[in-house]
C-alpha cells in the first residue's frame, strides 16, 4: 500500500518556520533584507568575540611562558639595591587621637630598611588626646 501526503495551501503556509507578513505586515523582500541584516551584525560580534578570546589565550601563554622563565637557574640574579644612590624619602605618619596605635606606627615606620642618612620620618599630629604624649615619649627614644 503506498501512502502519499497531500497538502493544502493552509498547510504549507503554516509550515514555514516565521511569517513576517502576518506580524508587521512587511513584504518578504523587507523580511529577507531585515534576516540578512540581523545575521550580518550577529557574524560581526561573533567574530570580535572570537578576536578576543585568541588575544585573551595569548595572553595566558606568554604569562606562562614568563613565569617558566623565572624559575630558570641559570637567568640572572636580580640587580641588587644601591644604598649609595638610593633617593631621599620622607615618610609622613598621619596621627589624630590614635592612641592605642600610635607607638605601633612609629615603631614599624622605624623599622624599614633604609639607609637613615636618606631617610625621614615625620610625624603629624593634630591629637586632642593623650596621643600627643605617647608620640612625644616615642619620639625621645630615636
């Protein structure tokens, strides 16, 4: 028995995927030219996406790449501190009503490793508490 399927103008109608006339009341011209268009655009940020992920993946391979290298035995030593030219710098501590942390401060400030002929440490304080003699006491002992 052979079968065969028959159909109507209604039913090919209904097949196609979208109607664009029964929406907007466009032609299907205007439709295609619309789909084309759409489509264009689509391609267009498909591909600048694409453009940016290789950027972004050679970016990770040279990352990696440095990092191999600095674990290299044989690569240089890094250049080593010159205290001979080393530049002077002023170093200001900001202080108001820090009571409980004042002496902590100017404690690590002194701390850094620097030549002290090129180095200065200046405390502000504008304290309307005891602040003023904690940093006073501290200050007596440098």
């Amino acid at each position: 028995m052979i079968f065969s399927i028959v159909k109507t103008k209604t039913e090919e109608k209904d097949a196609q995927f979208f109607d664009w006339k029964n929406v907007f009341g466009i032609t299907d011209d205007f439709a295609f030219l619309m789909a084309k268009i759409v489509l264009i655009i689509y391609g267009v940020c498909l591909l600048l996406i694409l453009f940016y992920s290789i950027l972004q993946l050679i970016l990770a391979f040279k990352y990696r790449a440095s990092k191999s290298r600095d674990l290299d035995p044989n690569k240089p030593q890094k250049l080593k501190f010159n205290q001979e030219k080393a530049p002077y710098v002023t170093i200001q501590i900001p202080i108001y009503n820090e009571f409980y942390v004042a002496e902590r401060i100017i404690d690590k400030v002194a701390q850094i490793d620097y030549p002290s002929d090129r180095l200065e440490i200046q405390v502000l304080d504008d304290s309307t508490d005891e602040t003023k003699d904690v940093v006073a006491k501290k200050l007596q002992r440098f």
